[in-house]
C-alpha cells in the first residue's frame, strides 16, 4: 500500500485523542474554577451589602448620637445660663444688702455728727448767753437773756429764731 501509513495516522488520532482528552480536562477545571470563583464572587458580593448595610446603621447611629450630643449640650447651655441668672440675681441682693447697711450706718454716723455738732453749737450757745449777760448791763441784760433763752430753746426744738423783741 501506498499513501498512508496506518501506524502513524491511528498514532496522529491518539495524538489528537489525548489532547482533545487534556483540553477537556483543562476546560473542566476551568470550569470548576470559575465557578468557585462565581461563587467566591457571590460571597464577596453578599458581604460587601452586608458591610454596607452595617455602614449605613453606624452612619445612622452616628447621626443619631450627634443630635443627642447637641440636644445635652444645649441642655447644659441652658442649665449653665439659668445658673448665672440666678448668681446675678443673688448678687444683686447681696449688692442691695449691702450698700442698705451702708446707708444705715452712713445714717447713724450722720445722726450721731449732728447730734454731736448740736451739742456744742448749745456749748456755744450757752457760753454766748453767758458772756452778753457777765457784759450787759442790768435792765439790757434781762432783754438779752430772754432773747438767749429764746435761742436756746428754737435750738433744741429745731426752730428758727423769732428775732429780737
């Protein structure tokens, strides 16, 4: 026979034969591969939402502490504001109580001058009186102590002179 040598065409069709048979078993593993990645994708995918969702209650949370953090610290500008109002005002009364003792003792220093100034305005007074009667003479001299009793007497009771007589 001439042409084909049949040894090496079945030997070429086992050739092919076993590469056909390796790229089935690549193209299974391949598969097989892509799927666990497929899968392994799938997984991912899951567990990115999950993530995600986490993401968006701690985004939530976190907003939500924010509001009530602003809601303590108004709350505490409050309580701080009511506190200094209520110092003002006791130290306004304090301050009223104060200068209320300050005027009472101003008053009584004052009242105690004057009485001390009346006393020795009646000293001198009464020692006047008694120089104008030691030089008047002795029908003047009655004139002027009744006049000087006069004084005297408008002195304690806070009333003007009425003059000479």
């Amino acid at each position: 026979m001439r042409g084909l040598d049949a040894g090496r065409v079945y030997g070429y069709l086992d050739l092919l034969a076993e590469q056909v048979q390796a790229t089935e078993r690549e193209l299974g593993e391949s598969r097989a591969q892509n799927d666990r990645l497929q899968a392994e994708l799938q997984r991912m995918k899951a567990e990115l939402d999950q993530y995600e969702q986490a993401g968006d209650r701690v985004n939530e949370q976190v907003v939500q502490l924010f509001s009530q953090a602003q809601l303590v610290v108004e709350e505490m500008v409050q309580d701080v504001s009511r506190d200094a109002r209520e110092r003002i005002g006791e130290a306004r009364a304090q301050e009223r109580k104060i200068v209320a003792e300050a005027m009472d003792t101003a008053g009584q220093q004052v009242r105690s001058y004057a009485q001390s100034a009346q006393a020795q305005m009646q000293g001198i007074v009464d020692s006047f009186a008694t120089e104008v009667d030691r030089l008047g003479e002795a029908g003047s001299r009655k004139n002027l102590l009744d006049d000087s009793h006069g004084w005297k007497a408008n002195l304690r009771n806070g009333t003007e002179s009425p003059g000479p007589t």
